[in-house]
C-alpha cells in the first residue's frame, strides 16, 4: 500500500549558544510533537505504534546532526529521519 500523508506539523528548534545542531533539531521536533496531539492512526483503526513518520530536518550542517538520537523522541510510530541543508 501507497503512504498517504495525512498531516504535516512544523516545529522549530535552535541552540545559538552552543551550536548543537542535534540539540536544535530535538527543539525543532518536540516543538512540533508537543503543540498537537494526533489520533489518526486510532480514527482509522490502526494502532499507533503502526504510525509512519517522515521527519525532514533543514540545517546548515547536516552532518552534525546525530539522527539516531533524535529518534527516542518520538513516543510512538515508526519514524524516519533525513537531514539536509
């Protein structure tokens, strides 16, 4: 079966003192995440833990940011990261 997107939530993150950008990044997905609660995998039957997430991160150092990190974030689903500048 086709992924089919059903929401796109936006978050924004930064860390100017220390320059972190896996630290930004974490900001940037928690802001998104915390600010919404999402029951579509529930309204279509679905358990959540079966939620596909596609994060897409934009910073001036892909490179710097540690994804596997990023991905004890997500409280549930299947997420995939990618970076790009």
């Amino acid at each position: 079966m086709a992924k089919t997107r059903m929401v796109t939530q936006f978050g924004l993150g930064s860390s100017i003192r220390s320059r972190n950008y896996t630290q930004a990044a974490a900001r940037a997905i928690r802001d998104a995440l915390w600010h919404n609660s999402l029951n579509v995998a529930d309204a279509f039957g679905f358990p959540k833990e079966a939620m596909l997430i596609d994060v897409a991160i934009g910073v001036q150092q892909p490179e710097a940011v540690d994804t596997a990190e990023l991905l004890g974030i997500f409280p549930y689903g299947q997420p995939t990261i990618t970076v790009e500048k």
